[in-house]
C-alpha cells in the first residue's frame, strides 16, 4: 500500500497548494474534501509565500549577477595596493626614500613584505593607509610615487569599497528574504498538512484506489515503497508467465 509524501521542496509545496486552490474553485464549499476555514487561509497564505520565494530568487540572482563585477574590482584593488607598496620598496631600495618613510603608511620600517590582502576588509583598510600615509608624507615635502600613483590606487579602492558595502547589501538581503521564505515555508507545511488530513479523512469510506485518485486531485503524492514496487512487479511478471504458458490441444 503506498504512504503519503509530504513536500520537500519550495517547488512541490506551490504546487501541492494551488493543486487544492483550484479543487476549491472546482467545488463549492459543502462538496469541498476540506473546511471552508483552510480554504480561506489558504487563499490568504499562497500570494504572500509565492512571493517571498520571487523575492528570494531575485535576492539571489542579483547577488550572483553583481558578484563578477564585485571580483574584477576587487582583483584591481589588490594589484594597485601591492603595486603601490612594491615601487615604494624598489624606492627605498634605490635610495630614492629612507626605510623610515614606511612609517607613514602604518608599514614596518625595516620590512619588505606586503600585508596579507586576503581578506577584503584588510584590503580597504590597507587602501585607506596608502592614501592617508601618501597625502601625509607629501605635505613634508616628499615626492609622489607614480606607476602607479596614489590617484590611481584610490580610484580603485574607492570602487571596490563601494562594490563591498553594495554586496553587503545584497547578502544582507538575501539573507533576510531566507529567513521569511523558511518561515512561510513552515506555515506551508502546516496548511499542506491540516489539508490532506482532512481530505483523507473526508473520502475514508470511498474504495482505496478511487481514494487515492480523488485525493491525488487535491495535490497529495502517494509513493510506493520499494519492497512494495518490487513485489509488484513479481506478481505481474508471474502473471505475464502464466498467461504465456503453451495449453495442448486434444486430437
């Protein structure tokens, strides 16, 4: 015998509720396999669960499409701070600045090693030291560093900072939108259940297989367990044999 299956997915719980909305335009409320009330309620939950799941969605792919754009600028934005440090360190190298000049841009003095700008946080911050350390150390009288210049690396981190704090938003409202389709998902759970329990038990008394396919109507999913289907198939092969057994004639 198969066993109800309840929905598992967003997809087959939309459908398990429109298939009883429509049975509910089909019939009128005293020949309805449900209460009148769940009818209502359900009329009421559907648009608002159908559209917390757009709004997901949307969340989602807007995410997904901003998140190239979000990678190039910030590959950008580390090249141009790594760059910068580089030729400030080829410059100290040449003699061109003192090793004390680090100190402007919060580097070690005595350190050649790039800050670790894994992480994109780390990577604004870092931005934001070259800039102020580059302003600072050219209004004591030194020279610009060019190739790249500081113009150059504050373009890029300024585009990167405000593709962060933009995908930012977008996680945050990803995020948002999950919580309420998870909590309109469990409210569609609930309506799903008190449904088919009631429209079980309103058909109980009918034969099983003309149960199963009015119930079907209304969007509950039977499924067979597999000893079940295998046995099945036993008694149909079987069947099938005897029915192509040779019968001899009598002469």
């Amino acid at each position: 015998m198969p066993y109800r299956r309840l929905p598992n997915t967003d997809l087959a719980r939309i459908r398990a509720l429109r298939s009883a909305q429509d049975m509910g335009e089909i019939f009128s409320s005293s020949e309805l396999g449900f209460s009148f009330i769940l009818l209502r309620k359900l009329h009421d939950f559907l648009p608002h669960f159908e559209l917390a799941l757009k709004n997901h969605h949307q969340a989602i792919a807007e995410q997904s499409i901003k998140s190239k754009e979000y990678n190039e600028r910030q590959r950008k934005a580390r090249l141009y701070v790594s760059h910068f440090i580089q030729v400030l360190n080829f410059t100290i190298a040449r003699e061109e600045l003192k090793p004390e000049v680090r100190e402007f841009y919060g580097l070690i003095i005595n350190s050649q090693s790039i800050p670790t700008l894994v992480k994109d946080i780390k990577l604004i911050e870092w931005g934001q030291k070259l800039i102020e350390g580059e302003r600072s150390r050219i209004a004591t009288g030194g020279n610009p560093i060019y190739s790249p210049s500081i113009a150059l690396v504050r373009v890029n981190c300024d585009k990167f900072r405000d593709a962060y704090n933009h995908q930012k938003t977008l996680q945050s409202n990803t995020q948002r939108f999950s919580e309420q389709v998870a909590q309109r998902r469990y409210e569609a759970d609930q309506i799903i259940l008190d449904i088919w329990n009631e429209v079980e038990s309103n058909y109980k008394d009918m034969p099983e297989d003309e149960r199963r396919e009015i119930c079907s109507r209304y969007g509950l999913v039977y499924v067979w367990r597999k000893s079940e289907l295998d046995r099945q198939k036993q008694l149909e092969s079987a069947k099938l044999s005897t029915l192509n057994l040779p019968f001899s004639t009598s002469k």
